[in-house]
C-alpha cells in the first residue's frame, strides 16, 4: 500500500503526520521523502544514511561533424531547450524536460544523451525503519524527475508512506499520482481552506481515495470542518494546538515517541485510512 500525505500549502504539519506514521507502522512501513526542495523527515526520523547516489537527467549534445542543420530539433522542442542560429547548434541543458523528441526527429542521427545531475538520494534506517530522501541540486529547477527516482525505491512488501511537497503543482502530482491513498494535512483557516480546495480538485483528477487530518484543530473555526462534509472527505484524525506538541517539534522528537496515546492515535489512523 502507498500513501502519499500531502497539503496544499506548507506548514500544516504534512511531515509531522507522515513521520509519526511510518514511525508507529515500524518494520512494516518504510518513508520516503519526496519534498526533494527542501527535505526535512530526516530531522525527526533521524536515520542512519548508509547510501547515496547521485541522480542525472538525459540532455541533448550534438555531433557537429553529423549535423546537417536542417533545425527539426529547434522545431520539435516546446522548452527551448535546443535552438540553431545560422550554423550553429545551441543547447540549453537547464531547460530540457528530458523528452527525447530532438533525438527522435534528427534525420542524421547527430544528436545522443549527454546528462545533467539533479541531485542525491540517500537512504538508510533508524532501527526497523527503512528511510530514502531526495536532495535537489541547488539551482536545478526541476524536481518531478528526481522524485521519480526517489518513488523506485518503494517496495511492494512494505506501507509506503510519501511525504510530499506541499502546494498542487508538478511536484505534489509526481509524489500522489499511482499512489493508493492521500492523506491531506490542513489547518483550519482561511488559508489552509484555500489551499485544500485546490488539493481535494487535483486529487479528484486523480481519481484516488482521500481523507483528512486537521492540524492545531482547536485554534480555527469550522469552516474546514464544513466543507469536508460538503465533499464527503472524511476526517480521519484532528491533532489540537497543544504546547507539549509543539516542544516535541522544536526538539525534533516524533508525537508517538512522547506518548503512547498518541501512538495508539496513529495505529488508529492507519486502520481508518485502510477503510476508506
């Protein structure tokens, strides 16, 4: 099963829920943080990273000697990635989306795969609990291909759980789309409604079962609560604005590692999530 946790703007506490999660599913569960931009589970999980290995895209390079400068690769290319000026050929490896089409149409066969790195994923474990994160390169610009590769290291016999990036762009579709589950974190104010309404209608594009967790419950009004029930999304878990929560974060210590009430609250999560 994979479970992708998600929100529609950062902050509501989406790393929060997915890092008690995979830590109360322990050996049977297994996080991948796919917030690649700005990663941070790995504060809380705090695993032992064992591996790393370096990510690349496939850019365009021509061979000169093969070009004949017809500009079908100019043509076909909607980035502007590659682009001919007189005689010459220009590539613009930061703006490939790594399609391939330059090289399908050149009539020459002058163009082949050079790479451009995106990143690092690293993986490990803290005790029974298996870890993998993505690093984007700093000035990369894209992150969907690198949270791909962090998405192969899923395993059919383990929980999957997702941490994704927050907001309802290319990134937050690569982290849910094929997932079973989204599990969406909100905070119950105007902002946070805002921004759930633009997630609930990208995953309902995805056709994928969803529920709720409202974070600081108690510090809002009921509007989040209101439109839940006007979509039929149920709330399978409200966390309260408590000072013994927040302590935890700021120290970087999990809920459930403080509370065994808390841990029973996660199960119970994981059990509503499995019926909906």
């Amino acid at each position: 099963m994979i479970i992708s946790v998600a929100s529609g703007k950062g902050g509501t506490g989406k790393t929060t829920v997915s890092t008690n999660l995979a830590y109360v599913l322990g050996a049977k569960g297994q996080l991948l943080d796919c917030d690649v931009e700005e990663p941070n589970a790995h504060l809380f999980i705090k695993p032992e990273l064992a591996e790393s290995r370096t990510v690349y895209a496939t850019v365009p390079e021509v061979d000169v000697e093969k070009c004949n400068y017809c500009g079908k690769c100019a043509e076909i290319c909607q980035f502007s990635a590659i682009t001919l000026v007189g005689e010459t050929v220009l590539t613009f490896p930061q703006l490939c989306h790594d399609c391939g089409g330059c090289k399908e149409v050149c009539p020459e066969n002058a163009i082949f795969d050079g790479k451009r790195e995106l990143g690092q994923i690293e993986s490990g474990n803290k005790g029974v609990i298996e870890f993998h994160h993505g690093r984007l390169r700093i000035g990369e610009a894209m992150s969907p291909p690198l949270i791909k590769e962090v998405r192969t290291c899923t395993r059919d016999d383990k929980i999957t759980i997702i941490d994704a990036p927050p907001g309802t762009s290319c990134p937050v579709i690569t982290a849910m789309k094929d997932v079973d589950f989204v599990l969406m974190v909100t905070e119950p104010t105007p902002f946070g409604l805002h921004d759930l309404k633009l997630a609930v209608e990208a995953v309902k594009k995805l056709g994928i079962g969803r529920g709720l967790v409202i974070n600081r419950a108690d510090a809002g009004d009921d509007k989040v609560r209101e439109y839940a029930k006007q979509e039929g999304l149920p709330i399978l878990m409200e966390i309260p604005f408590d000072r013994k929560i927040a302590e935890s974060y700021s120290r970087g210590q999990l809920m459930v590692e403080d509370s065994g009430e808390w841990q029973e609250a996660f199960l119970q999560l994981f059990e509503r999530i499995k019926t909906n």
